[in-house]
C-alpha cells in the first residue's frame, strides 16, 4: 500500500474586521476528524453522487453523473493515489459522453494512498456544487486543514495570509508540520511529542506561527503523527 501525508477542509469561515487594514478580515477555517478533503469534485450541469466503498479499496467505487454510471476499483495499482483516484473521476463522462467534472486535487499529496485511506460512505452534489471525499484520519495517521484557490469553491476568496496553526492534533509521536501553497511544500516545522502530566496523554504544543502569503492560491497544512486519533487542526487566515 502506498502511503504519503496530506491535509484537510473547510468547517468554518468567521469573518471579522481588523484594525490594520481597511478591507481585511481574519478567518478561522478548521480541519476535523475525519472531515478533511482528500478529493474535492464539482458537479457540472446535472447531479452528482460518489460511492466510497471498504475506504476506497473495494472494486465497486461508483462515479454517478446523472443517470450515467461509472465504476472505479480503488485497489488497482492505476487507482490507488490521489491522483490516480482524482483522473479516473476527471474522465468520467454523463450520458451524453461529456465530461462535466471538475476535480481539486490540492487538498492532498498526489502521491498519498487512498486504497484504504478514504471515508466510506455516498457524498453528493447538486448541480453546480461542491462535494468531498474525507480522508479517515486514523487510517491516514495525519491531520491536515484546506482552503481552496479562487474560483475553486462557491465562495468569494480574496488574497490571504496565513497566520497561525492552532488545534489538537491528538494521537501518538512527534507532529510533522507541512504547508503547501498551491501544490508546492512553502515550510513546515518539527513539534515534539510533550505529555499533559494531568492525564498522561499525548499532546502538541499549538499554536504554531506560519505567517506566509497565499494570494490567491491554494493552502494545505498538514500534521503527520505515528498515529491521529480524534483531534483537529486549524488556520487563521486575513484575507485582504
């Protein structure tokens, strides 16, 4: 099985007036368990459903475009990545041989597994929306936090700068911290392992600054562990 890191998507978007610029507002866009965006894919002009099966590693994976139906074996050395997983989506067609789909593929590692990494479960879309397809985070031993390029979701996105890294990313190990921006490694950040002495518990020392310009591009962080239980990670974000 092949196996690479990523992270993940967005749970909340709090607009608020700043007082160093005049058009600025802060955003916090949070990343949960099981939530984050391995694949994210827009319907064109019809109805959309995707059928996640056994996390992604059942030969029956189905891509419904309308009433047109396309099968995807996710455990196929063709179909085990992210982006091997997000092409096969891309080509699939709806009755009229077209093909409608447009697929976000920066919430993830390209090279990261997805024959067992995946969420199980149907995601659907309306015509003209958005779905994703969540990683399982115990299965992908990382958490990670998205926030899509512009014009990449159905909502306005202005030029950002990402501020800090809060959350708690709980599980076992140090956290590796990655930022990408557009596709592209931009930092990242070794945390050690510390313990809470109140209940012994594994924990990461947060907030973390980053304090990186994005524009308009996409941003990805990611916090790897030797394992992810239930936490979460999370940005600040001004947009300008």
């Amino acid at each position: 099985m092949k196996k690479q890191f990523t992270f993940g998507i967005i749970i909340a978007l709090i607009a608020l007036v700043t007082g160093f610029a005049q058009a600025a507002s802060t955003y916090s866009v949070v990343g949960l368990t099981d939530k984050a965006p391995a694949i994210r894919v827009k319907a064109g002009s019809e109805a959309l459903t995707i059928n996640i099966f056994e996390k992604g590693a059942a030969a029956t994976n189905t891509v419904v475009v309308g009433s047109q139906s396309t099968t995807i074996t996710g455990a196929a050395d063709t179909t085990d990545t992210v982006a091997e997983f997000g092409a096969a989506i891309l080509a699939c067609t709806n009755a009229a041989g077209e093909l409608p789909l447009t697929v976000d593929m920066a919430c993830s590692l390209s090279a990261a597994s997805t024959d067992g990494e995946l969420v199980t479960g149907a995601y659907t879309a309306a015509a003209g929306e958005w779905l994703e397809i969540p990683w399982s985070t115990a299965d992908a031993d990382f958490y990670s936090v998205y926030v899509p390029a512009a014009g990449m979701s159905n909502f306005h996105r202005g030029n950002v700068t990402v501020g800090k890294l809060f959350g708690n990313p709980t599980g076992t190990g140090n956290a590796t911290v990655s930022v990408y921006i557009d596709g592209t490694w931009a930092s990242g950040a070794l945390l050690p392992e510390i313990y809470a002495y109140s209940n012994n518990t594994a924990a990461v020392e947060l907030p973390l600054d980053i304090g990186i310009n994005a524009f308009k591009k996409s941003v990805l962080v990611i916090v790897d562990r030797t394992t992810a239980t239930t936490g979460n990670i999370g940005l600040s974000l001004i947009q300008q």
